[in-house]
C-alpha cells in the first residue's frame, strides 16, 4: 500500500501557558475497503473528535453534544459543501498518483492533516478537577499501590506529584497522558507503588489551570478488603450471641409459664 502524508501545520504562538489544538484530517482510497469509505473527513480538538463527513453518508455531522448545541444549522450545512468539495479534490488527486506511479491493482490512500494550535481564549470554559487517593494491594499482599485520581477537569493541561511526609518522590504525570471523558472533560490516574509497612502519610498533589493554588489530596491509610474477615467474625459472634441470649429467655419464660400452669391445674382440681 502506497501512503502520502501531506502535512500542513499552522502553529501561532502566545504568550498563554495553556494552548489548545485544532486538527482535521482528511483520507482518500482509491479502492475502499469494507469499514473504509472511499473518503472521510474529521475535526479534534484537542484529540477529542468533534465532528465526522464520509463518503456513504455524505453529510457532515457533530460528534459532541455541546458543539451540536451551539452551533447553527447553517454550519452543518456549509460544512457538509465543503467536504463534498473536498472529496471530490481528493479523488481526482488519487487517480493522478495511481497514474504517476502506474500501479492501479494496489490501492493508494492520500492523506492530509492540517492543524493548527492558538492561546488560550475567554470562551474556553474552566472546571475544577475531582481528586481521590485510594490503594489497592498485589496479589501476594506484599506491596500496595496507590493512585490518584483527577477526573472532570478542563482545560486538558495539568501536572500531579507525589509526597512521602511532605517529601517530594520525584513522581510526575502530566497532560500527556490524560484522557477524555464523554462530557468534554478530561481524567487522569498516576499509581505509586509503596511498601506496606511504609503505610502513611503519603498525598498527592494536583496543579491546574481552575485551582488557585496547588490541590493536595492525602491517602486515608484505608486498604480495601483489610478487617473484614475480622468483622464478619464479630457479627457472627454477636449475632450467636443474642440468639444465645434470645433461646435462654425462652427457656426460663417457659419453665415460669409450665409452673404457673401447673399449680392453676391443682388449685382447680381442690376446689372441684
């Protein structure tokens, strides 16, 4: 198979610490293949697709709710006319390549990916991001790992760290391996593994764009599924006991209740 990139990348820079980038990428195959259109179309921001065009469907379509939401029927519109261009661009080009390198048993895809990246701007909305710290132990029970948690955040750039008693590790993840949520915001996880015994006083720290200062988040020591077979143990001891306690109230209610029967039958039988 025969692939030419074309590449055209417009990059304008700002004095903003925080970018974001807008991609669309357009593919052409001079034989589509099942599950492959003859041509697509599509646009990212920041990674997340937003918007999608195929030759079989021929119509250019929103990929996120809150774009479909905000934009007029006239851009779908508009937008659908310019990838019907386009697609006609790019089939008139395959056959040329196919021409150019005399081989049309194979199929050629032509590619073309143009991408731009702008500061950040006030429309861009700014949301917190939700921190948890919880462990998890190995199998062998010899070792624990921790992760922290940031979920729900935007924009997508944000860093987090590890402490030991207020100690940096030395530990970062960033924005690099974040990923989307289905509400247009993004989560990311970063796991430290500990020794057991080591047990306390580690955190972690998130920075972001929404937070004024820097968010620290510090494990509550908590390991699931440590102490409960020490309290199903308790419950079934407690639970023998009141029964314990219930059967010998019972017991004596009993023998209280016969003897006062009894001495009822003789009283009634000296009177007869």
């Amino acid at each position: 198979m025969w692939i030419i990139f074309v590449l055209f990348l417009c990059v304008f820079e700002t004095a903003s610490s925080e970018t974001h980038t807008l991609r669309y990428i357009y593919t052409a195959m001079s034989k589509p293949e099942e599950g492959f259109p003859e041509f697509t179309a599509m646009g990212l921001l920041d990674d997340m697709q937003i918007d999608y065009y195929d030759s079989v469907n021929q119509k250019k379509e929103s990929k996120q709710t809150w774009m479909k939401e905000n934009m007029d029927p006239d851009y779908w519109d508009k937008g659908t006319k310019s990838r019907k261009s386009k697609e006609q661009w790019f089939k008139v080009n395959v056959k040329i390549l196919e021409n150019r390198f005399n081989e049309t048993k194979r199929p050629h895809v032509l590619q073309w990916i143009c991408s731009c990246a702008y500061g950040e701007r006030d429309i861009y909305r700014s949301v917190k991001p939700a921190v948890t710290v919880f462990a998890k132990p190995d199998k062998d029970k010899n070792n624990l790992t921790l992760t922290c948690m940031a979920t729900g955040f935007y924009p997508k750039t944000i860093h987090i760290h590890w402490y030991k008693d207020k100690q940096g590790l030395g530990e970062e993840m960033n924005s690099t391996w974040a990923l989307p949520n289905n509400d247009n915001t993004f989560q990311l996880r970063s796991s430290l593994e500990i020794d057991p015994v080591e047990g306390k006083g580690y955190s972690c720290e998130v920075l972001h764009g929404s937070l004024p200062e820097p968010l620290f988040t510090h494990w509550d020591g908590v390991v699931p599924g440590e102490g409960t077979s020490n309290g199903i143990v308790i419950g079934i001891v407690i639970l023998i006991l009141i029964l314990i306690g219930l059967a010998a109230a019972a017991g004596i209610g009993f023998i209280i209740y016969k003897k006062t029967c009894g001495k009822r039958l003789i009283g009634r039988q000296l009177v007869d």
